[in-house]
C-alpha cells in the first residue's frame, strides 16, 4: 500500500485545493426595467432582451 513520505504541509494542501470556492454570480442593473438582473437569466419582472417573457 502507497504511503506518504512526509506530511503534506498547510501551504501544498491550500495551493491544491485553490480552484475549489465559491464565486459571486454577476448581476448587472437593467435600466429598461429597472431591476436587477442575472446574465443570460430572466428578469424578476418576467423580461429577457428587453422583451416580455413570463407574464
């Protein structure tokens, strides 16, 4: 069975594992509607592209 050597120190671990976060979703304001919106996402008020999706 494969063992370590030597113990892998705090800075190799958090080097390794520095992909694996969170990020923030991009939310721009949308002046048309006045409201906020989520790129490539429905508006809360139902527009997409400036025009009227969901009722």
């Amino acid at each position: 069975m494969a063992v370590p050597a030597r113990k892998t120190s705090k800075a190799k671990k958090r080097l390794r594992r520095m992909h694996k976060k969170l990020s923030l979703p991009t939310i721009s304001f949308n002046e048309e509607t006045d409201d906020y919106q989520r790129s490539h996402h429905v508006s809360l008020k139902g527009y997409y592209k400036g025009r009227k999706v969901i009722e």
